[in-house]
C-alpha cells in the first residue's frame, strides 16, 4: 500500500527532522546569550559536535553502576525521542498521529524523568541524589501544571488528540481567551523548569548547590552523557513545539494540505522555533536564578495558573449552553 | 460446558479447599504447615477458572443454602461483578500462595498458616453473598481472620497497638454497613440482596445508608479520614498477608461500595457523587503527602494504598454524578475506570508488598535508611521491583496509566453536569489527580532509589541475598501482569462492558474494534481520545534498541570503570549518600508546612566540639489528632466522670430511679 507507506515515510522524516533539529535550537540559544553578553560564542553548530565528540569516546562508570545505570539514557532518549515525536510540528495528519494523546505525551515525559532521577541515584553520591531529590520536588509540580494546561486545551478542542487539537486550533477564528493565556503562561514556566532553564535551574553551572539536572547526571560519560545530552535538546525543541502546535500552530499543514501548504507549514515552524530559541535565550540573560526553594512558589504559580485555566473553561461553558 | 453453573461449584470446592486448609492447619504439627500454600493455590486456580468463566459467559448463578438466619437461609449468588471481584482476589492469592511458598520451614507459625486460608476463604465469600446476614457474617470472619495476621507477631508493641486500632475500625466499619442493611431492608425486613433491589427507599433513608455504607466498606478500603488503621495493621502483617490486604481486602471494600450503590440503593442521586468525590480526591493527595515522607518501607506502600483507593473512589464517584445526571457514555468511562484501577492495583500493591517482603526476610529491616544497593545483591527483586514502581507511578506503557488515562477523559466530560458544584468539582478532582501523579511518582523513585539503587546503608543490606525462587517467582509473574496490562488494557476495558453497561447503563462507552490497531483503548468516540499502548511501547523499544545498536557499532562501546567523580570529591562512605529524609527535605519544605506542620531542629555543635549533631523532624498528624486522639479522650473523660454513679449510696440510686421514672412518665404524657 504506497498511501501507507508513504505516511510510514513522513512519520519517519518527522521523527528524524525532529532529532535533526534539535542541537541547533539548544545552539541558537546559547549563542543569542554569548551574543548578548558580549562573547563571541561558539558556533550554533557546537552541540552536534559535543555530540559527536561525546559519543566516540568511552565512558567512564562509577564503580557502584549496574545495568540500570548503563541502560537509562538510552531509555530516557528513546521516551523523549518518541514524545518529541508525537508532538505535530509541521503537519497535523501524519500515520501514527492516533497515538498522540496528550495525557500519554505528559505521562511519556514523566516516564523519562523518572528514570533519570533514578538513574542519578544509582552511583550512590550526594550530588546524584540532590539533584534527583530537586528535580521530583520540581517535577511534581510542573507535571501537575502540564497535565492540567493539557486538558484545558484538550477541553477546549473536545478531544485529547494532539492532531486533532492543532487541526480545531487552525480552524478556529482567531479570538483570545482568558483561560488560553492562562495556560500559556503556565506552559511556559512549566517548560522552563522542566528544561533546567534560568530562573529554575542554570544549564551552564557546575557550582555545586545550585545544581539540579547538572547533579543528576554529573556521573555519566561518554555515549551515555550524549544520550542523555540529545534528550535534553530533544525535550527543549519538544517543549517549544508543544507550546507552538497548541498556542501558535498558525501556518501548519492540515491533514490533507498540498505542497504548498507542507512547505509553508516547515517555513512557518522554523520560523516560529528560532523566535523562540531566542527569546529564551533573551529572557535567560535578563534574569537571575532563583534559590532552589522560591522555585516551588514560581511552580505554584504555574500550577494556578493551570488550575485557573480549567476552572475557567469548566465554567464558561456554561454559558455558552 | 458453559451453561450448567459449574462455575459456582468450582467456586465452592474452591472454597471447601481453602476452608479444609484452614481446618487441617490447625491439627498438623508446624513444620508441615506449607501445605496451605499450595492448597491455596490450588483453591484460588480453580476460582480464577471459575471467575473468568462466569465472568466472559455473563453468567448469574444463584443458589440458596440452608444455613445462616431461619427461614432465610444462606443465599449465594455469582454475577459479573463478582466474578470481576473474584478474579481479582484470586489472582492476589495464586501470587501471595506461591511466595508463600517460599517461606523456610522454620519460619512457619501456628499463628499465621491457619489463618491464611480461611482469611482467602472468607474474601472470596464476602464476594458471593446475596444476603444481608452472610455479607456481613463473611465480612466479620475476613475482618477477624486479618486482625489475627496482624496480630501474629504481638511481641512487638507496636504490632499491638495497630491490632487495637484495626479490632476498632473493624468493629465499628461492620457495625456501620449492619445499619446500612438494616436501612436497606427497611421496615419489613427483607435481608435478600433481591428483596433490597426490588424495594424503594425514601431519600433520607437512602442518604442515611450510604453514610452508613461509605463509614463501613470506606474504612475498611482505607479512605481517609477512616484510614487511621491501615498503615498500622497493614505493614505489620507477614509480607504476603499485607499483599493481600492491600491489594485484595481493599478491593472487597470496594466491591461493596459499588455493590451497595449501584445495585442495591435504587437510582443514584447526584449529590450521592460528593463524599466519593471529595474524599477520593483528598485521600489521592493527602495519604502520599505522608507516604512520601515515611520511612519505613512497608508503611509508605500502605499510605500508597490508600492513594489509590482515593483514585478508585473518584473515578466512583464520578460514575455515580454521570450516571444520576444521565450520560451513560461517561459514567461507563468513569466506571471502567475504578474498575481497572481496582485490578491493577492490586497487581502492582501486590507486587510491591511482596517485594518488599523479600527485602525484609533478607536484610531483616524495613526502614529506609538502613538500606540501599539491594539491585546487586538481589538483582531479580530489583528488576520486578522496579516495574511494579514505574507502574504504580502511572507512566506508560505500563498499567497503572491506563486507569489514569481513563479517569482523565471522564474528568473531562466533567462540564456537562447539570450541577454547578459537580461541574466546579470536576476541574479540582483533575487537579488533584493530577497532582497525585505527580508526587506518586516522586514517592517511589525515592523508595526505589534508596532501597534497590546506590550503595548498602547498613551491613544488612551489604550481606542481603536474594529471595527464594518461589518468591521472585511471585514477583516476576505480577511484574509481568502489569507489563500486560498495560500493553492490552484496551482489551481489559473492552472485556468490562457487560459491567458498564449493567451498572452505568453504558452501551460500548469503551470501544477497541474499530481502532487503529486492535488495542486501542478508545473512550467515547475515535476522534476524541485514544490510547494505543503498543504502539507507544514499540516505537519507545525500537528507538532505544536501535539507538543503541547505532551507537555500538559506529561509534564506541569502550567502557571503564573508575571512581566515581562526585564534583572532585568522591567520598567511600556510603553515610554521604542522600538517604530516604534528605530525598523527601525539598517536598517537605513545599507541602510540609501546610499539611501536617512539619518542623525541623537542628543542634549542630559549635566548631571544634566533639559532641554529636542532632537533626529532629516533627510531624502532627491532624486527622489523627483530632478525629481519632481527641474523640478517645473525651470518650474517656466523660466515662471517669459517670463513673461516680458506680459509688451512690442506696437512697442516691433510688432517687435516681425515681426521677429516671418521673422524667419517662412526662415524656409519654407529652407525646403519646
């Protein structure tokens, strides 16, 4: 069947452009800081070679690792690779876009995080287990947060299909709700923390009590540090993408659009990805971080927010009926 | 053979199997106690033939015995929710027989062996019951028989003192639903289950039985604030009884809730919803806001318990405000939803417990912080144990997202209600399961981390070894029930249908045929939600094989080990490893302060001291302050202060009567 195999073909370019893109928007990010604070930066092109750099060399194990230890990253890759997946970016009808729930794209992100707070326990140091220790403090607000800023929009579109969201959001005359704003907000203090951004957590800092994900994978090396390196841009670019295809998804191909409208849909999500690379790294540079413990109030607010956010769609429609 | 009922009388050698354990246990000497394990598993194998078959062939078998209450009999009846029940049950004693199993001959009691079978018996009797007075005689008996478990090691006071507590709860939870049949029967009296089903009941007698029924059937599942008990009696009991209390007994629980509401209370009211609501959602939050602190292994899965049964209680609840506001298609989901979640925990808490179990025969501790690096030593425990924690934390493919999932879609429905409070409550129950998800998760990567993951606290845990191969047995094959419960929970749903259409009026809420694969879980319709595990699960399995391939052949596979790096500053001493109370500082500082006023004092000593540092952590637990201590008290007051009326003198007492008398005459001369 030449229909199934070619949606069999763009589900795998999306997954693939997907993992492509990644490095670079970490890349975009860093060098919009550099730039802005007057260092010339490394290239955005950098990541990759870190990557590349990281996976050719041999890895280092503490003498307490055991197998979960060695197998984690390749799991906690896997999980935001295929999340990272099912998030539509360019287009909104691909083959396995059934599989894109919302609620399973959140639990799917938990999913890593569980593991690579375990597997930052599984050396048996202090920093592995701070870092694992912060990082569920963090997680078990933000995924609350996320879940909830899911099922607004899920309630809003009246389905918890990702695709099928993107598809009622492009459709929709373009008007602007309170619970939307909301959500996007929590979205992205969610997004922030969940990617170890300033002000939660600085992915440049090897200062010993600050560290969050930094402490957690302090003790990996070698192949299973770029895995778990590539899973963080992929979770970056993932975020970003989520809070494109949900917020923004002007300009995304529709589930039977032409040519046309497929090179619109990749120009237009380029686009939107470098936007966002840089904001971050604006934002990044015009704050400080926060203690580790003001960022549970920051996350309570995420959390509010979220929760206003349904509340609000729970409640108007009401009178709609 | 479909027809004929069979099944309730393999139900019944079943039975008969169990109780003959029990009797034989009682006259053989101790070392050949072992017997009832395999008795047991052999009872609960042919029950799980029996259940399923009832179950798929939508059998309602019916029986009448000539014992119990005269001229009512015993009346037996075996439907589909019972067989649900009965499956569940069975397959938490198959596995808690064959770890049992495993137990040495030494360790073999009096105390306990007996008490096993008849325990099983008297769950799998509750569960056939078609009478007021056989529930609760079988209840009372599944009551008692775990009491004695919980007690059977009563030279540890604190084994003692959760005995009291749970002989208290018990009592009191079985006087509770005898009311709540006494409303059912009503005046005439008629204790059948079918006289109750056919009789319609006033609105303040049908609150007054649900009050009395979510006091009994809730205290025994453990919803908070009834739970006072259970994370006393349940870790006290052996490891595989506490696997069964957990993981079973809640369940049977529950099975009377939904058996009482849905089948004999008549048609729901909305507000029926709220207390399950309301108390589902705040046990989901509150018991792992204590689970997650606790240090003692065994403690912190019964706080986990009574999570989940907060879950399954939402997701009743919100079958009830569906069902009563007519959307038979969301109370299905809603419905469907407890259900599963009744069947995977039981799994998973079953697993856990046994686990658990086998890490407190090896190291001889339970506490936390005496633990660690156990995936070494018993590297088979660790894997089964490790999927028993992803699982229960809800994260795909595994079980416990499924029912997740599940609820979610009916929390989202939520808006239709024709209620405003329901309508108002359903966005705070998303939050709060949203938020129990959240901390469940962090609740057993700590448990995981500090118990299986890091280096061995203790020289205990340096020197565990690894369960006997019946017991990981047990434990591997519910490992592999919740691996397959996840990937087919789709089928699972589906197969419940005749249930949810039963009790929630639900024609095909849940589909699975008309899906992109055959084990789509769809609810409502297929452009609304669907949820296709394998799918997930493959294309997670081949990323990560395949990536790992890639990178073994094009790139390195070279590994060496060395010290671990640590910021510069390896140290050998384990005592530098975060332990169980560390892990959980950060969530006590964000939720400590509000839910149970943790404090902290430290005395560290001034520099150049040799004293020793001290670090104390407080906790007020509320409920129990002020529900349980403070009602005891003035219980207790108020009787020292009656007991004057013990030491009147003789013309005091027959003033007394005098005046007892006089009071009684003007009563009646006023109202009669």
């Amino acid at each position: 069947m030449p229909a199934t195999l070619q949606s069999f073909v763009a589900q795998g370019a999306q997954m693939f452009f997907v993992l492509a893109i990644a490095p670079a928007v970490t890349g975009i990010t860093r060098k919009v800081k550099a730039r802005l604070m007057r260092r010339r930066g490394p290239s955005i092109f950098q990541p990759y070679r870190d990557l590349l750099k990281l996976v050719r060399k041999e890895s280092v194990l503490a003498p307490n690792a055991t197998w979960f230890f060695r197998s984690a990253p390749y799991m906690i890759f896997a999980f935001t690779w295929v999340a990272a997946a099912l998030v539509p970016t360019l287009a909104s009808g691909l083959m396995f876009n059934w599989a894109a729930d919302v609620v399973a794209l959140v639990a799917l992100i938990g999913a890593a995080r569980a593991l690579l707070a375990l597997a930052a326990m599984d050396a048996g140091t202090a920093f592995g287990g701070i870092g694992s220790s912060r990082e569920m403090m963090i997680a078990s607000l933000a995924e609350p947060a996320s879940l909830l800023v899911a099922l607004t929009i899920a309630f809003a579109a009246g389905t918890t299909r990702l695709p099928e969201v993107a598809q009622f959001l492009i459709t929709q005359p373009l008007e602007i709700r309170v619970s939307f704003a909301l959500a996007f907000v929590a979205l992205v203090i969610v997004a922030m923390a969940e990617n170890a951004r300033i002000p939660v957590d600085n992915p440049a800092t090897h200062l010993e009590l600050t560290m969050v994900h930094e402490a957690m994978v302090l003790e990996y090396s070698g192949r299973h540090l770029a895995m778990i390196e590539a899973a963080g841009h992929l979770k970056l670019t993932l975020y970003i993408s989520l809070i494109i295809c949900l917020f923004l998804p002007f300009g995304m191909a529709p589930f039977d659009g032409s040519a046309d409208a497929w090179a619109i849909g990749i120009g237009s999500y380029l686009a939107k990805l470098v936007l966002a690379a840089v904001a971050l790294g604006v934002w990044e540079v015009s704050i400080a971080k926060m203690r580790v413990f003001r960022v549970s109030e920051f996350l309570g607010g995420a959390f509010t927010f979220a929760f206003l956010a349904i509340l609000l769609e729970f409640l108007s429609r009401e009178v709609q009926r | 053979m479909t027809g004929a009922g069979w099944q309730l009388q393999a139900l019944f050698v079943a039975l008969a199997i169990y109780a003959g354990a029990a009797l034989a246990a009682v006259f053989l000497p101790r070392h050949r106690l072992g017997f009832v394990y395999a008795a047991s598993a052999a009872a609960a194998s042919l029950a799980i033939a029996a259940d399923i078959s009832a179950f798929f062939n939508e059998v309602v078998l019916k029986e009448q015995l000539p014992v119990g209450l005269p001229g009512v009999g015993l009346h037996i009846r075996l439907d589909g929710l019972s067989a649900f029940f009965g499956f569940i049950v069975n397959v938490g004693v198959l596995m808690a027989s064959i770890y049992g199993a495993g137990i040495k001959r030494a360790d073999l009691s009096k105390r306990i062996e007996p008490l096993y079978p008849a325990f099983c018996a008297a769950m799998n009797a509750v569960l056939l019951a078609d009478d007021a007075f056989g529930f609760l005689f079988f209840w009372e008996l599944m009551s008692l028989s775990s009491w004695a478990l919980v007690v059977s090691r009563h030279d540890d006071p604190d084994n003692r003192k959760a005995g009291y507590v749970y002989l208290l709860m018990a009592a009191g939870g079985t006087m509770a639903l005898l009311f709540a049949f006494g409303g059912l029967a009503g005046a005439s009296g008629g204790y059948a289950f079918d006289t109750m089903r056919a009789s319609h009941l006033t609105p303040l007698v049908s609150a007054l039985v649900l009050g009395a029924a979510l006091f009994g059937a809730g205290s025994k599942a453990g919803i908070m604030p009834l739970h006072a008990w259970l994370p006393l009696a349940h870790p006290a009991a052996p490891s595989h009884v506490s696997a069964l209390m957990s993981g079973v007994m809640t369940k049977v629980a529950i099975y009377a809730l939904i058996r009482v509401v849905f089948d004999l209370l008549g048609d729901p009211q909305w507000w029926w919803s709220l207390p399950f609501i309301l108390l589902g959602a705040g046990s989901a939050v509150g018991a792992l806001l204590y689970a997650v602190q606790d240090q003692d292994l065994k403690r912190l899965l019964a706080y986990s318990t009574i999570e989940n049964v907060g879950i399954i209680f939402a997701g009743v609840g919100l079958a009830i405000a569906f069902k009563s506001s007519n959307i038979p298609p969301a109370a299905g989901i809603a419905l469907a939803a407890a259900l599963i979640h009744a069947l995977n925990h039981s799994w998973f808490k079953s697993l856990l417990f046994l686990g658990a179990g086998a890490v407190l025969h090896s190291t001889g501790t339970k506490q936390l912080d005496r633990l660690g690096g156990l995936i070494h030593r018993m590297p088979k425990t660790s894997a089964f144990w490790l999927i028993g924690a992803l699982a229960i934390s809800a994260l795909p493919p595994l079980n416990g997202f499924v029912s997740e999932w599940l609820l979610f879609q009916a929390v989202l429905t939520g808006p239709v209600f024709p209620e405003p409070i329901l309508r108002f409550l359903s966005p705070v129950l998303g939050a709060m399961l949203a938020l129990a998800a959240g901390l469940a998760a962090a609740c057993f990567v700590r448990a995981y981390g500090t118990v299986f993951l890091g280096r061995p606290r203790s020289p205990e845990a340096a020197n565990a070894h690894e369960a006997p191969f019946a017991q990981t047995l047990a434990i591997g094959l519910l490992a592999v029930l919740c691996i397959l419960g996840g990937l087919f929970g789709g089928l699972t749903a589906f197969a419940l249908n005749p249930l949810l259409v039963e009790y929630a009026g639900a024609a095909a809420a849940i589909n699975t045929q008309t899906g992109p694969t055959p084990f789509s879980l769809i609810a409502f319709d297929q452009g609304r939600a669907i949820y296709d595990a394998p799918t997930i699960a493959f294309f997670v399995a081949v990323s990560a094989f395949a990536t790992m391939a890639a990178i073994h052949l094009f790139a390195s596979k070279k590994t060496r080990r060395s010290p671990a790096w640590d910021c510069g500053f390896p140290d050998p001493s384990p005592a530098t490893q975060y332990t169980a109370s560390s892990y959980s500082q950060p969530l006590r500082r964000v939720y400590g302060g509000v839910v149970y006023s943790s404090t902290e004092t430290v005395d560290m000593p001034p520099p150049g001291s040799l004293r020793e540092g001290h670090f104390h952590i407080r906790f007020s637990d509320y409920i129990w302050r002020f529900l349980y201590v403070m009602p005891a008290n003035a219980l207790w007051s108020l009787s020292e202060r009656f007991d004057l009326i013990h030491y009147l003198t003789i013309r005091r007492y027959l003033v007394l009567m005098f005046s007892t008398l006089i009071v009684l005459l003007v009563i009646t001369a006023t109202f009669m």
